[in-house]
C-alpha cells in the first residue's frame, strides 16, 4: 500500500522535526495555572495488529495533570506491510495527534527508536512498547515522579502482567515481576541500580542519547548511559503498564536468552553491567531474600512457582551460553515470541 503523503512519513524521514509550531488540538489541552506542557509519545511496532491500536489508544486517553497535553505520538512501523500500519493510519485518521513512521526493513527496535529521538522536540518523551498498554492514570505517575529531577534522568513505569497467572508457569511468572517490582523499590530508591525497563519510560530533553545499531536491550543501554552520565534512575510504581508475556516456558527460555544477550552486550558496549536478579542476590543476599519473601505473599504454591522460576533462569542462562538463539546473528532483530 502506498503511504499516504498528507500525514504519513516514510522512512527514512527528515531528521528535523516535523511538527515545530504545531498546535494541540483544543480538546487535548487542559486549562489551569501550570502550563502549557506539550508532551511526546513514541511506539515502536512490528507484527502488532490487534495490539499497537490499543497501546496507542493507552496513551491518546491518559488523565494527564493540569497543563499538560499530547502534541505527537509517533509509531514506528518496521517491516513489510500485515496490517499494522493500516490499524496505525485509522487512528491517524481518528486522532491528528497520532502519526506513522513506515520503516519498510526491518532494522531493529534501536533504529527504530532513533526515529523518534530525531522527531522529538524539547520536552517529555513517553516510550510505550506496542504489545503493552498504559493503565490510565500512568502517565500522571511518571510526571510526577520526574517532577524534582534533573537531566540527565529516566523514569520507568511499573509492568505487571496483562492476565494473571494460571498453573505453575504462570504463578512463576507472577513471581517474576514481583520480584521485579520489589527489587527495582529498592535500589532506585536508594540512588542505586544500572537498569530500566522499557515497557514504559520518561525521558525528558537531555537524555537522548544515541542508540547504537543492533542494540538488544534498549532499556539496559539507557539505564547505564544514564548512570555512567552521574544521571538517576527513578522507577514510578504507580505508573502501571500492562505487559504480554510468553504463552508457553519454551517461549519464555527465548525471551530471557535474548534478555541476558543483551545485558551482557551492554556491558561490553559502556563497561557497565546492568543490574539483574542474580547479580542483586549476590551482592546483597539480605534485601535479595527480604524481596523474594515480599514477593511470595499471595502466590498459591510459593515454593514451587520459586523452583521453576530459579531452573528456568539457570536453563535460560544456558541456552544464551551455548548459543541456542537462532536469532544470533542479527542481535537488535529477532523472531517474535508468541504472547497473551
């Protein structure tokens, strides 16, 4: 299908920004003693229909604070055309604040990315992944946590799984971003910890740095050039954002492969490494346990859904040691693991 040329940019577009001296649409501005506030969104989808309309629609319908208003929200579509673009165009047509960014190769989440950087004026700049959805007073959560900071600083939001846990797998699951939640309250509250999570983050202007090509964690990047620019790291656990997970174990192995892939390619690429679950339990096996114990509060079989979680990481650390990823050869571009 050929882009259409009124509102949509192919790539690679103009590095300039293409919406200086935009206005917000009367309706997205809320009237009140602070403001103007425009504000910045970037998503970044490939074979995501039925999911980037949602992600979308999770931001276009925030309760945002007084002042404060979306001026663009761009999705990056990379790949050939299935569908998603033309979910992306009928929002376009629906909300002018929404615009396409068409990347027809495939070149990876971290170009991608960039071409939000490069359109990005001054100001706040929300990233959402496309197979998540913010919860509706999100937002809101993350501007007000970033509100004393200075750059350079991101703030991340708090994912929890879109469906609860059924069975052994999914308890464990559960267990995992318990312990995600538990461990990031601590260390980023305390002015500690190298990571961020991407599913949902704030980066104001001053902390946009380049992304290098092939990049598999850009949350990981960010959090350590952020650390090793003296920056902080804020985590917003009232900024929810819903997140699919793996449908099936073996789908999981995949994902935390490419996920332990990625930390250690940061390391090799800043000299940071990110801080991980295993790395916090070895550093300070105290608070690992007093987070482990929080965590298990609630879940139905603790000690099982632990037992699965802690084989599934060291299967998970395997499977990246030995080189099992078929997606290995082109690191920032992988084969989509099937979610719910």
């Amino acid at each position: 299908m050929v882009p259409s040329p009124r509102i949509e940019v192919p790539f690679p577009g103009p590095s300039e920004n293409p919406s200086v001296g935009a206005t917000a649409p009367s309706h997205s501005r809320t009237a009140g003693p602070v403001g103007p506030h425009p504000l910045y969104g970037g998503v970044v989808a490939h074979r995501e229909v039925g999911r980037v309309g949602r992600a979308v629609r999770s931001l276009t319908r925030q309760e945002l604070p007084p002042g404060h208003f979306w001026d663009q929200i761009w999705v990056v579509v990379s790949g050939p055309e299935d569908g998603t673009a033309d979910e992306v165009r009928s929002i376009e047509g629906e909300d002018p604040r929404v615009r396409l960014v068409w990347e027809p190769e495939r070149r990876g989440k971290a170009s991608a990315i960039m071409e939000i950087f490069r359109r990005a004026p001054k100001g706040n700049l929300i990233l959402l992944n496309a197979d998540a959805e913010a919860e509706p007073d999100a937002i809101r959560a993350l501007l007000e946590t970033a509100r004393e900071a200075s750059p350079p600083f991101a703030v991340m939001g708090h994912p929890v799984p879109l469906r609860g846990g059924v069975g052994a797998y999914g308890e464990a699951l559960d267990l995992l971003w318990g312990l995600h939640h538990q461990v990031h309250l601590h260390l980023l509250s305390q002015g500690e910890g190298t990571h961020l999570s991407d599913e949902l983050l704030l980066l104001p202007e001053g902390t946009r740095p380049e992304l290098p090509a092939g990049t598999i964690n850009d949350g990981a990047y960010l959090g350590a050039w952020i650390h090793r620019q003296a920056g902080r790291l804020l985590y917003s656990p009232g900024a929810l954002v819903r997140v699919r997970v793996p449908r099936s174990l073996g789908g999981y192995l995949r994902q935390r492969s490419r996920i332990k892939r990625g930390h250690r390619q940061v390391k090799e690429r800043t000299g940071i490494a990110p801080t991980t679950l295993p790395g916090y339990f070895w550093k300070d096996p105290r608070a690992m346990l007093a987070a482990i114990q929080q965590s298990l509060r609630g879940v139905p079989h603790p000690l099982r859904s632990l037992a699965l979680l802690v084989v599934a990481e060291v299967a998970a650390q395997c499977v990246e040691i030995i080189g099992m990823d078929r997606d290995r050869r082109r690191p920032g571009v992988w084969t989509r693991v099937e979610e719910v």
